[in-house]
C-alpha cells in the first residue's frame, strides 16, 4: 500500500502538518504521524467511516500539550492538546461538531476503555496511540498487516522511541504533576521523578470535607 494516499492532502491537513512540525520534535512528529496511519489502517480494516482530516488533525495534535509553552497552564497536557487543536480549526471556519469529535480525540486519548464506543475519529486515535506506545494489537496481522506496520516505520523511524517517548511524557507533565490524578501519567512521574506521591481516590474521599 502506498501510504502517502491515505493521508489528507487538504488545506488544513497541510497546515496541521506545518505547524507540528514548526513547534514539537522530530520524536513528536513521527510519532503523531504513525498514529494517525496505525489508525487510519486500522479504521478501514474494521470498516470504519471516518473523516481522514478529523483523524489527521486530532492524531498530529494529540501530544501537542506536552510543550513547553503548556508547562505552566495548570491542565491535563491532553485538554491543552485539545484546546490547541478546536483553535486551530476553528480559524478555518470548521463546524462545532467536527471541533468537538477533534476535542474529544485528543482529550481521551489516554482513558482507555472509553474512546473505543465512541464517535470513529474517536476511537482511532485512540487505537493509533496504542499501537505505537503500548504495543496493543501489534502480533494480530487483523489489526495492522506485518507489511503496513514496516512501511509505517520505514516512513516514520522510531529509533529508542520507548525510553524517548517516556522522557517526553516526563518533561511535559512534571511541572504539573497534579494533573496526574486518576490517569495514566502518574505511573510516568512515579518512574521517573524521584519524591513523586501520586494522588488516591481513596485517601481523598475518605479526607474530603464532608462530615460522617
């Protein structure tokens, strides 16, 4: 499959494209570019009807959040991610609906369990995020063929993405650790930041302000 004919080539697709480029790493880069293919495979392979420039547009923004320039912003680097994204098509006149299912994209892309019944552009990037960080689906050919999955790669490398992604997860989100409560990158900080205690759900209901 020539992969370059499964990406949007559209006005808006490009400037995604641009901007990401211009403003994250080349790690960032490659890596929301094979999100946004491990999806888009993956959507056609469940039959999936989705719109190529809301996927395009929600996968190239996903890790947009952990920049420097959100460090300081006091939200989930997701939310800022996805604040970023409905801005950036919303300066090109998208509808509401379209902006919400980008939101949304990106919002919960790392809530596992929720995206996948939610709208397709949704759910694959989602899936796509999986595939790439978490391995999820990677020995099933029904997912991703063993030759899409080279070609994906051979176009966008991911040499040491394992211990460089982390690392990015890291800096992004160190700054407000906070943001952590109740997801995933908690286990990233109790890794990697020494002196990190994650926030419990149980501690802070059992020493809430309600009287017994």
């Amino acid at each position: 499959m020539d992969l370059t004919e499964i990406v949007p080539d559209s006005k808006i697709a490009t400037a995604a494209t641009e901007l990401v480029r211009d403003t994250t790493s080349e790690l960032i880069y490659h890596h929301s570019r094979r999100v946004y293919l491990f999806g888009a495979l993956q959507g056609r392979a469940r039959g999936l009807a989705f719109d190529p420039e809301l996927l395009y547009v929600g996968a190239m923004f996903h890790d947009l959040g952990l920049g420097e320039a959100h460090r300081e912003s006091g939200r989930r680097f997701e939310v800022d991610g996805a604040e970023e994204a409905a801005a950036f098509l919303r300066s090109y006149g998208v509808g509401e609906d379209a902006v919400r299912r980008v939101w949304t994209a990106i919002a919960l892309h790392t809530t596992p369990g929720v995206p996948e019944f939610m709208e397709p552009e949704v759910a694959l990037v989602t899936a796509g995020v999986e595939y790439d960080v978490l391995g999820i689906g990677y020995d099933d050919p029904a997912v991703v063929s063993p030759e899409d999955r080279a070609a994906v790669v051979a176009l966008h490398p991911r040499p040491d993405f394992k211990r460089r992604i982390l690392r990015a997860f890291t800096e992004g989100i160190a700054p407000k650790p906070e943001t952590t409560f109740g997801n995933v990158k908690a286990d990233v900080l109790r890794h990697f930041v020494p002196g990190f205690v994650p926030g419990d759900f149980v501690t802070t209901i059992e020493g809430s302000a309600w009287p017994e």
